[in-house]
C-alpha cells in the first residue's frame, strides 16, 4: 500500500520532528494539535530546522519553501480522515491515547494505518481501543529524538498485524531515509529494553559509590566510545521520562534491572529533571555548555 498522506498526533518535540521527515521526504502531511497556539508553536520549530537544514546545505533553498508547503495545521481529527497513515505522537497517556484512537476509529477510511511512537506502552493495549478490522492495521512506529536526524525507526508488530500492512510500514520508514528495525510488541522494543537497564545500573554505580559522577560518564565516553556518559544521556532523555518508562517496563517485566533507583525517584519529585528544568545529575543553569555535576550522594 502506497503513503501519500500522514497524519500527525501532536505537535511536540517528536511530532514535529516527524511531521518534517514525512514532508521531507515528499508526503503531504496534516498535523493535529489541542490548540492552535502548540500548533503554530510546533511549526515555528519546524521552519527553524528547515533553515538550519537549508543553511547547512541538506536541503536545497528552494525545497525550503516547497517541504514547508505540504504541511497543514490543525486541531479538528476529522481534518485527518483520508490519511493512509496516522503516526501518533501525543504524551505518553494510555487512556489519552486510547481515547483518540477510538475517535479516529470512527473518522478515517477503512484502510488507514494507526501507527503510535510510544517509547514504551503496549501497542495492543492501545489497540484494542478500535474495531476488530482496524486492529490488523496497527502498529508502532518508534522514531528517535531528533527525528530528521536519526537514522533509526523501529517498526513493531502485534500479534494480529496484518504482514502486507507489516511490510508498508517498514517501506515507508525507508521512504523516510531511515533505517527500520522490526520488533515485536514488548514494552521497550529493542532499543529500550537494552538502553533503560543500562541508565539505572549507571544510577545504581552512583547510589552505591563506584564512582562519581563524572567519572562513570567518562568511564563510558573513554573507555567504550559513546558519545556521552550516561548520566550526560539521562539528563538529555530526562529523568522524569526516564522514571515513567522504567516504572512502565518494571510493570511488565517484574525484573529488577527495570526498578527505578530510590535516587532516580527523589530527583524527580525535587524537579531535578535534568536539561529542561536547568537541574539534573548536572546544573545548567549557569552556564549549560559546561555544566557542573551536583552533590547527590
Ligand atoms: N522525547 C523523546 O525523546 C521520545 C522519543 C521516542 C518516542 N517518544 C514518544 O513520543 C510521544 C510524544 O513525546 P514528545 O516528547 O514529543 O512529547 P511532547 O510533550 O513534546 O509533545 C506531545 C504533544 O502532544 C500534544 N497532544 C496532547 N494530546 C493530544 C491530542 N489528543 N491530539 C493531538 N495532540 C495532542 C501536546 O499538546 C504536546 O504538544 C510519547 O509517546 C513519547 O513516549 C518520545
């Protein structure tokens, strides 16, 4: 089945960045916010990355203009009723979720594909909120912050999902430039199940005094080559996130390695989330190019 049109759920940080990869690539796409205010908010954030992306010579100054044109705002559902695919984007709430799809359900052509991004609930979960037809075409679509950068989407599978539906869904995640992954529907995915472990053992080596706070980023930068350390990556994730999710996979596991950190726990309820409140296992406030780790433990 060929996408020519997606539609949008959520105009935030990740539904943006979606909304942009979409029309980069040549769909036309129509995105749906609450409120025309996050609308116009969203698409201020996508003609910024346009200009970068114009300035730096990854799109031409012409298709500037061009990508912005296939992209249309608004806050009615039904405005996305003949999509031929719906990636959702809004914030990470089972009953919100499952509360619009249910609507959508109702409004869109029989052959539209329900896609969520959800970082880590259960895609069947959400499905089940539509009919027994519609639930052949569900799926996840898990793209990575920032969206037009990221080479990655992993396209997960539940166990009634149709296999040609399947098969469009990772084509149209390599229409995107993207390289897709399949996964099954365990909460997590891939990437998640192996990355979130790793986050709260880094809390955990910090709880129990192995190491100071820069010195297990730097154990991991120096000695593994990531890019950061990993309480630079939970700052950027966000902790408050980073707490959700674990709590959310712990739930489904039972496993301790999934148990979020008693300090995780007590930086969230301080509003210590990391870069977006200026305080996190490092304060930003002063100066966020050279933050200085805090005093935790
Ligand atoms: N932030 C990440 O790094 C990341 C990465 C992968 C996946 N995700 C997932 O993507 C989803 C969105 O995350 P985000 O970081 O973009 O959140 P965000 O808070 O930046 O954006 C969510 C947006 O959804 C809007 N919204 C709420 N209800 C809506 C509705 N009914 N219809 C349309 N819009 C609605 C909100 O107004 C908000 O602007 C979540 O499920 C999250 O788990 C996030």
């Amino acid at each position: 089945m060929e996408i020519r049109k997606v539609g949008v759920l959520g105009c935030g940080l990740m539904g943006s960045g979606i909304a942009q990869t979409c029309a980069t690539a040549g769909m036309d796409v129509v995105v749906r916010e609450v409120t025309s205010e996050l609308c116009e908010k969203g698409f201020a954030g996508i003609e910024k990355s346009l200009r970068k992306f114009a300035e730096k010579g990854t799109i031409k100054p012409e298709q500037e203009a061009e990508i912005r044109g296939r992209m249309t705002g608004t806050t009615e559902l039904k405005d996305l009723a003949d999509c031929d695919l719906i990636v959702e984007a809004i914030i990470e709430n089972l009953d919100l979720k499952r509360e619009t799809y249910r609507q959508l359900d109702e409004l869109c052509k029989p052959e539209t594909i329900f896609a969520s991004n959800t970082s880590s609930l259960s895609i069947t979960e959400m499905m089940t909120s539509t009919r027994p037809e519609r639930q052949q075409r569900f799926i996840g679509l898990h793209f990575f912050n920032p969206v037009p950068l990221m080479k990655l989407v992993e396209v997960v599978r539940t166990i009634l999902t149709d296999e040609a539906v399947y098969d469009s869904a990772v084509e149209f995640g390599r229409q995107l430039g993207k390289t897709p992954v399949r996964a099954d529907d365990r909460s997590g995915f891939i990437v998640n199940r192996l990355l979130v472990p790793y986050l709260l053992d880094s809390i955990r080596a910090l709880e129990e005094g192995v190491g100071s706070i820069v010195d297990i980023d730097n154990g991991m930068k120096l000695g593994c080559g990531h890019p950061m350390g990993p309480l630079t990556l939970l700052d950027f994730v966000g902790l408050d996130t980073t707490y959700y999710i674990a709590e959310i996979m712990f739930n489904e596991f039972r496993e301790r390695r999934f148990a979020p950190p008693p300090l995780l726990k007590r930086m969230v309820l301080a509003g210590l989330y990391g870069r977006k409140s200026g305080r996190g296992f490092y304060d930003y406030t002063a100066d966020a190019r050279n933050p200085t780790p805090m005093k935790l433990v």
